[in-house]
C-alpha cells in the first residue's frame, strides 16, 4: 500500500481568494467553480435524468519559498507580483510544504 502525500494550495485572487484547498501534488489545480447553480428538476419514471457535470476553473501552481526556507504552494490566475504573499500566507495559514 503506498501513501499519497497531501499537500496544501492557497488560491490567490478571484472568487475563491483565501481558500486553502487540500490534495496530491498537481501542477493545475481544477478548483470548483461557483457559477453553475443549477435549478432542481423534475422527471418522468420513463425519462432519463440529465447527467450534470460539475464545471472548474483551472488555476496554475507555484511554489513560494520564504526567507525560514518554508516551502508554499500558491495557485493563482493573477499576476502573482501584485499580491504580498507573505501577508496573504499569514492571514490564511496554509501548511507548508516541507
């Protein structure tokens, strides 16, 4: 039995800015998107329900090292240089990676 490592992601930017998502190690990580609400519907016995497939929203990985040698993954669509990352991994407190 082998042991998957997970890892933490603090997303930057956007409608998810702040969240910490947890998973294996991803180079783009496929965040949910909050912009398919779909209303409930009904079916007939005989009709065959519609399969709804979630929509995400892609956002590319990088790795921030801090000054202690602590090691982040940050995922943002944004440019990464306009935000204080070290304020925003304080405030959200994501696990490092190492």
């Amino acid at each position: 039995m082998t042991e998957d490592k997970i890892y933490d992601y603090l997303v930057i930017g956007g409608e998810h800015h702040g969240v910490v998502f947890t998973g294996p190690h991803t180079r783009l990580l496929e965040v949910p998107s909050n912009h398919n609400q779909q209303l409930a519907k009904f079916y007939a016995r005989d009709q065959p329900a519609e399969v709804n497939v979630r929509k995400v929203e892609p956002h590319p990985v990088s790795e921030y090292t801090r000054d202690d040698g602590a090691h982040f993954f940050i995922a943002t669509n944004e440019d990464i240089t306009k935000w204080d990352i070290e304020a925003e991994i304080r405030k959200y407190n994501p696990r490092p990676v190492n």
